[in-house]
C-alpha cells in the first residue's frame, strides 16, 4: 500500500529531443530537450498533461527527484500521437490487393472482406488486433469507418484507445445482396448509434452510389440532432464521379444537380461537422460550396497515390487550392485504399508526391501539422494535437537512426526520422519506427528495443 502510494509520481520528466508543431510553417524544435507532464487532479479524466517544453537543462532543475518520474530517451524523438482522419478498420486484410480502380477494388477485394465482419467473434478478434495496431504506429485519434454491422462500431468503439469517431457505412443501393440493408434498418441503426454514441458517432454513408438520398437526408437530422458528425467519401477517382452523376441524373429531384458535391448538399449533409474523404476532383464551386458550410476534408495522399505505389491512382490533391479556398484539410491513410496505418507513411508519401509535382511548400513541418493538430481541429477533440501546456500529453518516442541527430532544423530532423525509400519493403518499415506510444502520459505500447 505505502509502496503504491509512493510511486503515484505527482510529475513525469521526457528527456528527449522534442518536435512541437505549431503551424504548417513552424515546428518548434528543442534538441536535447525536455517536457514536464503533471498528473491531472481532476477525477473524471486521469492522467498527465503537459506543464511545459525545455531544455533539458533548465527543466530538470526544476523538479525534485522524490516526486518525479524520469523518462529518459536522450538521443531519440518525440513529437505528438497521430489523428488519422479516415480509416477503414475493417480492411485490414485488403491493403494490399491489386488496385487497377476503385470501382473494381471494391467489388472484388475491399467488399468481400468487410462481409466476413458479420461474425461477432471474427469482429472480436480483429479489432482488439486493430486497437494494438493503431498503438504501435502512434496513432491515437482519428475518424473510424466501419463495415455494414452495427456491432462492428460497438467493437472498435470499445477496444480503440484514444479520441475516435466511429461510423457504420450505410449501403442500401448498387451494393451487393450481402452488404444490403434495407432503408429502414439503416435508418434505425443510425437512430439507435447515433443517440448512443452522441458525438462520438459518424453518420457514414458509405458514398453517394450506395446510399440512398431517402436514408441520407432522414439520418443527417438524426446526426445533427445528437451532436454527432458526418463522414463520407467525395470525389476520389472520374470514374467514380461519372459514377455518381449518372445514377442521380435519373432521380426526378437530383435532375439540375451538377457536382458531386451538390448531391450531398441536397440531403443536408454538408456541415461543419462533416469530413469528406479524398476531394481530388473538386471544382471551384465545390470548394467554395465546402468552404461555406465549414466542411473539411481528409486527405489520404497514400491511397490516392499512382497504383504501381500501390494506391488507388486517384491523383494528387490541391492542398494549396484548397487553403486559397479556406477549406480545412488533414491527413489520414484510408487503410485499406492506402497500403499501410503508419501516419508517418502517410506523411512521407504527402512531400514525397507534392515535391515530385515540384509543388515546393508541402514540407515534414506541414506534414506533422496536418496529421496532428489539424485533424485534431476538425475532429474537435480537445487539448490534444501539440504540446501546448495543459494539453494531454500524447506522444510517441521515435529511434531515429538517420543523419539529421545533430540538425538544429525541425524539418531537418522530421525528415531523417520519417523518410523511407520509396519501395515497398522499406514503407512497411515505417509500422516499425515507434518505440512507444504514450496516451495521457502513460505508456501503452513499447516495443522491445525501447
Ligand atoms: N468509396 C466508397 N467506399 C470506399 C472505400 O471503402 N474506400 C475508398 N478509398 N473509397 C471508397
Ligand atoms: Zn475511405
């Protein structure tokens, strides 16, 4: 009992060298750094937030041994956990099947899978290996899709640990007779989710093709109702949007809608809770359609990436159009549209892409802004994202083993511990490089060499 006691430190000390991103220009970079995390007194959420980021040298003159505890990872990284704004947890086993196109991925890989997710015992099973999997590449928040199965949401809603949002796809047109659901059972599944999970609900339509306009106007005022979001998929690939146009050319009410984007306003469900997956194709108009409303956007730059990288071949999407439009924008994997969880593959593939295309301002600083604190933005989760004291302290301690140790550049050093070769042996790697994930300041994955 007297030992237990002991041990409840009042503060942590992280020695490390820490990256705190501020903006999609700044990261403040505190080489041989330090950050003290106080334990939180409040008794509805436990754990330890952030007092304030140093130097090592100044805040361990601070602190008085008997009530701190060291975390000593001199020598190694720490920026903030992730927020993966869109992922599919039930296509873990499809990320890396062959990608000729959307349409076609989906029908015969992605489809199939997400069927098997009707087992309540295979649904068990796979997302407590989900949840450890997040952990393990760093990711703690982020905006969840599900298969079809209302138990699928309660699954991953129960085991994932962090600030997720997580939503059933509703597919109740063009889908295949076993992801079916008749209009009224998706409606009542998003009636009972919705009023239960509040605002950790999505309505998720999975798109516009596969969901009815009926279905998706009546749970939009469901949604709004309870305070929860709306997450969908939007202009991803032209065939997709070929797709869309033509089945909703032939409803009577959708016959002088000319964008994918309008369809969705239409039913109501383009609001300042709501986060479009991709958004590659947009017009002028759209953009300016989102903008307006406050709708945001998830950018997956691995899925949309060109299919011999093995992505979906989308395209690459204008981030600097969608700023100039003042459309808010994070990143996320799309997992199983993109190969791989890691936020870090994600970020790699966005300066990667963006350099290629000789588009110069996509650097790691922006990267590590947008899969943190901007998704954290759009997903409304608080205190979470940098470090800024009181923040939780959510971070993930990375072994970087490259050139950039003795930089006195943030980006310098973000970009010698992210960037991989190009292949996909050395991208799979990058499930790899976190040697712990702490949550609230408590470690809840370290892997062995840590
Ligand atoms: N569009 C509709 N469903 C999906 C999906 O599961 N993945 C991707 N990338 N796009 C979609
Ligand atoms: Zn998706």
């Amino acid at each position: 009992m007297q030992e237990s006691v002991l041990q409840q430190h009042l503060y942590k000390l992280v020695l490390a060298d820490i990256i705190n991103p501020v903006n999609d220009q700044l990261a403040s970079y505190y080489k041989d750094g330090a950050m003290l995390l106080k334990r939180s007194k409040s008794k509805s959420s436990s754990g330890f937030y952030v007092d304030r980021v140093g130097k090592r040298l100044d805040l361990i003159k601070l602190v008085k041994d008997s009530e701190c505890e060291i975390l000593d990872f001199r020598g190694k990284l720490v920026v903030p956990t992730f927020v993966d704004t869109h992922f599919h947890w039930v296509q873990d086993d499809v990320c890396l099947m062959p990608k000729d196109n959307l349409l076609q991925w989906l029908k015969k890989y992605t489809w199939p899978s997400e069927s098997k997710f009707k087992n309540k015992e295979y649904t068990k099973l796979k997302s407590k290996l989900f949840a450890k999997k997040l952990l393990s590449v760093g990711t703690t928040a982020g905006a969840v899709y599900c298969s079809i199965h209302q138990h699928t949401v309660l699954a991953s809603a129960k085991e994932f640990v962090g600030d997720f949002i997580f939503g059933n796809v509703l597919m109740t047109m063009n889908s295949p007779d076993y992801l079916l659901q008749t209009e009224s059972d998706a409606i009542a599944s998003v009636r009972e989710l919705s009023s239960k999970l509040k605002k950790r609900y999505a309505l998720t339509p999975r798109f516009a093709p596969t969901t009815s306009p009926s279905v998706m106007k009546m749970s939009g005022k469901m949604a709004k109702r309870n305070g929860s979001f709306i997450q969908t998929h939007l202009s991803e690939t032209i065939n997709e949007i070929e797709y869309v146009l033509s089945i909703y050319s032939s409803f009577a009410k959708f016959k002088k809608v000319l964008t994918y984007t309008e369809i969705y306003d239409r039913c109501g469900l383009v609001t300042d809770r709501t986060i479009f997956g991709h958004g590659i194709h947009l017009s002028d108009k759209e953009l300016k359609l989102l903008s307006k409303k406050g709708a945001s956007i998830a950018h997956c730059p691995t899925s949309n990436g060109p299919i011999d990288e093995f992505g979906l071949g989308s395209g690459l999407f204008d981030f600097e159009k969608c700023n100039a439009n003042k459309v808010a924008w994070a990143l996320a994997s799309d997992i199983g549209g993109g190969p791989f969880l890691s936020m870090i593959d994600v970020m790699n593939s966005f300066v990667y892409q963006n350099k290629r295309a000789k588009v110069k301002s996509a650097t790691y600083v922006m990267a590590l802004n947008r899969a943190t604190n901007a998704g954290a933005k759009i997903l409304k989760i608080k205190r979470t994202g940098n470090f800024k004291r009181l923040n939780w302290a959510n971070f993930v301690v990375i072994d970087d083993i490259f050139s950039g140790r003795g930089s006195d550049s943030g980006e310098k050093r973000l970009e010698a511990a992210f960037k991989t070769n190009s292949g996909i042996k050395a991208r799979k790697k990058t499930e790899n490089v976190i040697l712990k994930t702490f949550y609230k300041g408590n470690c809840l994955f370290g892997r062995d060499n840590g």
